[in-house]
C-alpha cells in the first residue's frame, strides 16, 4: 500500500511539475514572440535606412528566442555532450550543416548546441518542413527568413526552384552565414521502412539508426552557394562573398536510441537525459557537385552515422576521430545568469507592449 501511495505521490509531482512547466512556456511564448514581431515592425524605417543593422538587431533577437527554447530543455536536465571537430574555429565563415533527424527534439538539441558558437545562430537560415509555419514559432521563422519545404513528389521539382529563388532573394541579402538541412526528409520512424525498401531494390546499403538522405535541396544549396568559380578562380558576384567553404556533418545520439521530442522538452517528463552531438567538418572543395558523385559522397556520410550510431547504441559514446587514439568529449554548458536575463527581457518586453498597447486603445477609443 505503501509503496502505491509512493508511485501515486510521484506522478502526481510528474504532473504538477509538467503543468508548471506548461504555464511558464505559454506565457513565455505570449509575451517573447509579439514582442520580436513589434520591435520589427518598428524598426522598419531602418531596414529601408539601414538594412545591414536592422538584420543584425533581428539576428540577436531571434537567438535570444532560441536561447529561451534551450532553457526549456536546460531547466529540465537535459543537457548536451559535444564530440569529434571543433565548429568554433569556423563558426564565421559560410557552412552548410547536414543533420540526421529522429524527431522534433532534434531542432531543439541544435538550437541548444550551436548557442555558444559565435554568430552562428543569429545568421542561420533553416530549411524545415512546411506544416512548423503554422506552429507558434513559425511566425518567427517567416521574419527570419527560413524556408518551409513541402515533402512529396508531387511538390518536389517546384519546392527545389522556390528554394533556389529563396537562397537568391534571401541568403546574402540578409548576410547569412550557415543552412541547416535535414537530407533524410522526415523522421527515422516514419521513412526507415520506405528507404530500406529502396535500399534493397537498387543494391544500395541497409541502414537501421538512419535512412538514405535525398540529394535535391543538398543539390540546389551547394550549386547556389557555392564558390562560383570561372577559369579555376573565385568569381566576384555582386554582394556575394565567397560561398560556402564547409559542410558540418552533425550526427545525434539519443541513449538507447529513445528520442527526444518537442513535448519532453516542454513538459520534462523524462528524467534528466545527455543528448550527444558529433561534429564532422569537410572543406568545400572535397564535395562534388555533379548529381551521381554528389549522391555517392552523401549516402557515404549517412553510413558513416549509421557506423557513428551503432557504435554510441553499443559503448555509449562516439568514436575516436581518424589519426586519434581516444575520443574526447566536451560538455556545452549553458549559462544560467545569460538564460534568466533573456527571460527576464521577454516578460518585461511583453509587459512593455502591453502597455504601449492598452495605452493607445484608451486614447483613440
């Protein structure tokens, strides 16, 4: 009976916890995601004036909005473990990031992971799916400028020509630095099946911790911002700057291969879990960009994961690099005072507007 009322007692705190968690999330997006929209909409007489600062406001507030979803994560206990090449070196030049994808957790581990890497969050551009624009935060990422993509067959084709028009129009314009993409198109769960299918009718390997990527939007981003190159030199496009110098292979690990998902994040039910990042760094030059040598570098590096996963489901940590004889691990830590003061401007910003707000609605009415 005793050890009922126990069980009882602790998910009746599970739940209670996971309430108060709730509320604070709620009003933290109440008042964080109006308040960026209204800074914005006011300081479009300096986009017009001064567009480069004006994109340099928005950029740290919108990793100010990520710093506040990683401290959704942080206040539960769930941290991150970082492994392989070091990004910071990097973390001011042009790169695009390739990630496997097991859940929604994912984009929250990187939001997360990639706080403490110099300007990289606040000159990121995403490439997610479609239906996160109707999402609270997809207000957000319309303003920023990431792209939502529809997946499918019957979209495939114009999706790659609006993504190309986007980069165009959007990229350099707005001076990004790095695009984060998710090659594999959707969540392990729900393509695994479909791509060993596919693996097995065109001889190609079978990959259970990850599924064959999809070349279009890798195809499309590497040829549109590339280096642009004529007669083996750098070619001098307008604004551009160089292009593209690096692909960031990043690979996550959940233990015993449990994904995180949005709602643990927002609600901490799971215990205090270690997500663990492994970083891998190729130079541009070594990524071709002809379709069939494109398609085999890329599906190299999804065996590669698979190979990284496998071995951290088994040891429970990544392996040593090439040319090393031991794995080094680095925890990303978080800074408790930075996170508190940027909560602390979301609600006094919110409470700022709402006034401003009530204010103007009893002069004029």
């Amino acid at each position: 009976m005793a050890s009922l009322l126990d069980e009882a007692g602790k998910l009746g705190w599970i739940l209670f916890k996971a309430l108060l968690r709730f509320v604070f999330m709620f009003l933290n997006n109440i008042f964080a995601i109006p308040s960026y929209c209204l800074y914005l909409i006011i300081l479009q007489p300096l986009r017009i004036m001064d567009s480069r600062t004006f994109w340099h406001i928005e950029g740290v507030m919108f990793k100010w909005l990520l710093a506040m979803v990683s401290c959704w994560g942080w206040s539960a206990g769930y941290t991150v473990t970082e492994w392989g090449d070091d990004v910071k070196p990097i973390s001011e030049e042009e790169a695009m990031v390739i990630v496997n994808h097991q859940s929604t957790g994912d984009v929250c581990t990187l939001m997360m992971c990639l706080q403490d890497k110099g300007m990289v969050v606040r000159k990121m551009l995403w490439l997610m799916d479609h239906v996160f624009k109707y999402t609270n935060f997809g207000g957000v990422s319309l303003i920023h400028g990431d792209f939502f993509i529809r997946q499918g067959k019957a979209h495939r084709d114009k999706q790659l020509v609006y993504l190309k028009d986007h980069l165009d129009q959007i990229y350099y314009s707005r001076e990004r630095k790095w695009i984060v993409l998710f090659p594999e198109g959707g969540f392990l769960r729900k393509r695994r099946e479909t791509s060993q299918a596919f693996a097995k009718k065109h001889d190609l390997p079978h990959l259970t911790h990850v599924t064959l990527p999809r070349l279009g939007a890798t195809q499309v981003i590497l040829k549109t911002l590339g280096p642009q190159q004529e007669n083996g030199t750098l070619e001098a496009a307008g604004s551009k700057s160089r292009g593209l110098q690096w692909v960031v292979d990043i690979t996550i690990g959940y233990p015993k291969a449990r994904p995180m998902d949005i709602q643990t994040w927002i609600f901490g039910y799971r215990q205090p879990t270690v997500t663990h990042v492994h970083y891998r760094i190729f130079p541009i030059k070594d990524v071709p960009l002809e379709t069939e040598a494109l398609t085999d570098w890329l599906y190299k590096r999804f065996v590669e994961k698979e190979e990284l996963l496998a071995h951290f489901y088994e040891t429970g940590g990544f392996p040593p690099l090439k040319g090393q004889t031991e794995a080094v691990s680095r925890p990303m830590i978080v800074d408790p005072v930075w996170l508190c003061a940027i909560q602390t401007w979301a609600f006094a910003s919110g409470y700022m507007w709402y006034s401003l707000l009530q204010h103007a609605y009893c002069w004029f009415f």
